[in-house]
C-alpha cells in the first residue's frame, strides 16, 4: 500500500464536499426503514454521459473520478462505449450485428442513520447494470454491487491500518481489522429497506491482487470463463470474508485477466448469463482504465499468474484517470469518516457489535 505525505495538498473541492456533506446529505424518496441499531435510506442516480458528482459523492469512486475535469463528458462517453462494446462481445448469439444491448446503469447511494439520530452519514455507494435490449425492447434488471465504495472502508485501510503500523518493523493487522465495517454491510443488504428496492443480493467484482499468485483449474463457465484458485487469501479477500461475502476468480474470454467475483450464495446458478455478462462488461472496463498494467495488458494471463503492477507490456485506453490523487483523497475520506463517524459513535458501535456478535 503506497503512502502519501501528510504534507499533500487536499484540492480545494474535496474540502468543499467534506465541509457541506453532512447538511446536504441525501433525500430521497425511499423511506427509512429501522433496523436494529440502524436505518438507511437509498437514492439513485443515472450514471451517463452527463452525469456530474454531487457534493454527496465520494469522490474517489470509479465513477467520480471520470466525471471531472476538462475531459469529463468525453471520459464518460468513452467508458460508457466500452462498456456496451464488450457487452455484445459477450452476448453474442442473435446478435450478429453487435449492437443488440446496452447498459444503463445507476449509481445507488445508501446512507446510515443510528436511530434516534437526525444526522445521517454515507455508508456505501455501489453501481447497478440493467440491460436493454433493443430487439426486444426488453429491460433485463441487472446485478446491483458490481463497483464497491466505503468511507469506513477508506478508514480502515487508509487510517486504522497504518497508525496500527506506525513505528512497527513487522506489519501486521488488528484482531478485529474489518468487524464493524462487516457488520455494517450486512445489517444493510439484510435490512427490509435493501430487499425492498433489490431482488437480489449484490455481486462485488474487483481486480486481483498483486500480492498473490493465481492457478487456472479445468472449471470453465460459459460466461465467466475459466476459474483460477490462489492458495492463501489476500487481507481483501479476508476483510470481505468479513462482510458475509466468498470469492471466486474467472477469467472471462478475451479477457486480460481474472477478476475477482465476491458473493453470497451461489454465484453461478444465482444470476442468469445475461446478468453476469453486464457486471463483467462494467468492471472489466473500469479495470483496464485504473489497471491497465494488468487488464489492458497485452498478453494474456496463462495457466500460473502473478499479477504485477510494474508490468510495462500494456496500452493506455484514451480515458483519464489520476491515479496518484485518488489515493491521496482515500486518506482524507478515510480521516472524515473517523471524525463525523467512527469517533462520535465509537461507544455504541462498540455496543452494537458486541450485539451482533452474539
């Protein structure tokens, strides 16, 4: 994990967000449901060629950072063409001129409210990908996760995780690294106003690790192509062990590489091809823009693979992105979570985990 200076400059619009997030915070038109200790609330935002981040946006999202600066619309449209190109790629059969889908995605925002508290804070932010078919004129509802944002997450790994470290020789990780933040995602997918908007529980699919070496096996999936195993577990893997979630690792045709699938239940009979089809073609395209060293590599992963990001046999697709300020921004978000979250409501986060532990 890269450092960053504490010295670094914080841009003068994240400071603007962090300083009016807490008073503009999401309405919507979703009730609060009570759950426990908790209560949350949903909104939902198109993601398109015009989308623009709202105050309330963690900006180190993977949308985010593509909807700002000079080039935004045209990062937008590009990422938005590259998704619906590798869509028909995969959804091939009757669709002989490739042109038959397209995605239209939302950004779902959720936010957590402790009961008795009119003060709400961002929780989690994740995309869901319909499919349109323009044969049928049939809306197809897609996996809703697929990208996955946190701000106790960007505590735990930008915050916690170091000053844990700070001085030490040996890293080494906290006995109860990742509890609450676990915890939290639980109680939310789990929570009547989840299953009151979603039918389906989430599929979170990310990049490999470049800390641990993958194996192809014999498995091959029509859709999700062939299964790679590793054999020991990543601190990613076990911190989203911790949120009630398993991983496997595809690696869909034409594809760099494995992603990383992490689910409940039954991934492959859970959710039809179509559905997988459109969480691989958002992801894979997010992951050639931010890692292109290892999804826009150009040769592909072989029977034993290591992921590497030093790696310099790759291209650039024509899509901005800085990478090196949305690790500093990780911290920062990291640091907000803990003073208007973590801190203030240490004692009964404390209380409630005992609880949910039981």
């Amino acid at each position: 994990m890269s450092s960053v200076s504490s010295h670094s400059q914080v841009p003068p619009h994240f400071k603007i967000i962090m300083n009016t997030l807490l008073d503009t915070f999401y309405k919507t038109e979703y009730s609060a449901t009570q759950n426990r200790e908790f209560s949350y609330t949903i909104s939902r935002i198109p993601f398109d060629e015009d989308y623009c981040p709202s105050d309330n946006t963690r900006i180190t999202t993977n949308f985010a950072n593509l909807a700002r600066g000079d080039s935004r619309q045209e990062n937008l449209r590009n990422t938005l063409k590259m998704m619906d190109s590798r869509l028909n790629d995969l959804a091939y059969w009757d669709n002989a001129e490739g042109d038959r889908y397209s995605l239209d995605l939302e950004i779902i925002s959720v936010a957590i409210e402790l009961d008795g508290d009119r003060e709400s804070f961002p929780s989690v932010e994740i995309l869901k990908a319909d499919i349109i078919d323009r044969k049928s004129n049939k809306r197809t509802e897609g996996i809703v996760g697929n990208n996955f944002s946190s701000y106790v997450r960007d505590y735990d790994f930008s915050v916690r995780l170091p000053e844990h470290n700070k001085g030490k020789g040996t890293f080494s990780i906290p006995h109860d690294f990742g509890d609450l933040h676990g915890k939290l995602f639980q109680d939310m997918v789990h929570s009547a106003t989840y299953r009151a908007n979603f039918k389906k529980l989430p599929v979170i699919c990310l990049s490999v690790s470049n800390n641990q070496a993958y194996s192809a096996t014999a498995n091959k999936h029509p859709v999700l192509g062939l299964e790679y195993t590793t054999n020991k577990s990543s601190l990613t893997e076990r911190y989203f062990n911790k949120m009630g979630l398993q991983v496997r690792y595809f690696m869909p045709l034409n594809t760099a590489a494995p992603l990383a699938f992490y689910f409940f239940g039954d991934l492959l009979n859970d959710y039809s091809n179509i559905e997988l089809i459109s969480t691989i073609s958002t992801m894979e395209t997010f992951q050639k823009i931010y890692r292109p060293e290892i999804y826009n590599a150009n040769t592909s992963a072989g029977t034993y693979y290591q992921p590497n990001l030093k790696h310099t046999d790759y291209s650039l697709t024509q899509i901005f992105y800085d990478r090196a300020e949305r690790s500093q921004l990780a911290i920062s978000q990291g640091q907000f979570a803990e003073k208007h979250f973590i801190k203030p409501y240490q004692a009964r986060l404390d209380q409630w985990l005992q609880t949910a532990h039981s």
